[in-house]
C-alpha cells in the first residue's frame, strides 16, 4: 500500500513536469517554489488556477500541484465524495499513511525542485524551513463570503456549507495535530517560529511569508501582490 500511493504521487507530480521541459527559466525570481495555504473558501484554490494561467509564469517553467485536487480525486475513486452537489470529503476518511505520503511528497519536491506551486491546506507548514520558498496564507475575514463561495462550488445549502466548513476544519486540524506534533516541534518550536507550548495552528501568520485578505482584495490585486513578491528587486 505505501509503496502504490508512493508511485502515485510520483506519477501525477511528474506529469506536470512533462509539459515543462523544454522551458528556460529566467534568473529574476526571487523564490525557488511557492506554497499556497488556506481553509475552504479562503480563496487559495482560485489563487492556484490564476497563476497556473499567467503566461509569464508558464514561459518560465512553473507548475501548479493541487493536494486538494489529488486528494478528491482519491475520494471520488474510493467512493468517499460525490462528485456532482457533493460537499468536500475529511482527512480523518484516509488511512494516516495516505496523508503522510502525499504531504513528505510534496516537502520533498520543495526541497529538491524548482518551480513549483504547491496549494494545500498544510503546504506553507510542510515548508517550514525549506530555503527559498514563497509561504502565502489566504484568508477571508468574512465568514459569510467564505459560505457562500462554498454554496456555489458544492451546490448546497448555506447552512450544509458552514456545518461542513466547521466539521472538516476541526476534524482535519485534529488528525493533523496528531500526525504532525513532533514536527511542529522540529520545523516550528525549535527554529523559534513559534514559542515553546504553543498551540499546534498550521495557518498561525507567524509561519507565512505573504497573508492575503480575499475579503478585502479582489482576484487582480491578490496576482499583483503574489507576482511582486517572488519577483527579485
């Protein structure tokens, strides 16, 4: 089993790579790799899709990798998620082997890589002291406008929306803690990030290089502040 979801991870993250090969990369970025972080209707999904369009970071070479995307994809197979009105699946419904592998996957790809664009929810603490990446949380401070963008790319009800918003972030962050504790110490705690005994909290700002209001910032402004930031000066 570890081995399979080790190939499968492989293969999906190097079919990006067979697109770029032939791509020169140009010496005025700032940033080697880039994380995209976010709870659901944060606006990090929609971030991801932008830069992956942006005809000067495509000429470059960089590629975009969804966890989400790859995940859902490993529910709708295992018959975890209904594609069609569905509300997104919880992490706590993998085996912890399944999310371990996916995520020191994509550390690794920070680690050894360039180019990439890697959006999950715990891709900016998977790159907790990996040099040279862009770490960017996005947030929205209205949780009225994080429901009703859930309503519309689910096709449920509001109130469907803000109890699935809830569950998933207390189940996820819950799995999450348990897995990960001791690297929360290690690539956290220790380096001073975050002070001794404090909370396990995968989107605490302290951790982030770039923090994104969506609320307050539309779709433009939020590629002129990405685009700027990995940009050298």
């Amino acid at each position: 089993m570890v081995l399979q979801i080790s190939l499968l991870v492989k293969q999906t993250l190097d079919q990006y790579n067979a697109h770029n090969l032939n791509m020169s990369t140009p010496t005025n970025w700032h940033y080697n790799n880039i994380t995209i972080s976010g709870l659901p209707g944060s606006g990090s999904t929609t971030l991801l899709k932008y830069l992956k369009k942006n005809e000067e970071l495509k000429f470059a070479g960089w590629k975009g990798f969804s966890g989400g995307e790859f995940m859902r994809a490993y529910a709708e197979e295992k018959g975890l998620f209904q594609k069609e009105g569905g509300l997104h699946h919880f992490a706590t419904h993998y085996e912890d082997e399944f999310d371990l592998q996916v995520d020191m996957g994509m550390r690794t790809k920070l680690q050894e890589e360039k180019n990439w664009i890697l959006e999950s929810w715990l891709s900016g603490f998977l790159a907790q002291q990996v040099p040279g990446v862009l770490k960017i949380l996005m947030r929205c401070s209205n949780k009225a406008v994080r429901v009703d963008r859930i309503v519309n790319r689910d096709g449920v009800t509001p109130e469907q929306a803000l109890h699935n918003m809830q569950q998933r972030y207390e189940e996820n962050r819950g799995k999450w803690q348990r897995l990960y504790a001791d690297k929360w110490e290690e690539w956290v705690v220790r380096p001073g990030t975050r002070p001794k005994g404090s909370t396990i909290d995968f989107w605490h700002e302290d951790l982030y290089d770039v923090v994104i209001d969506t609320y307050s910032h539309n779709q433009q402004e939020v590629m002129e502040i990405v685009l700027d930031a990995i940009k050298k000066n």
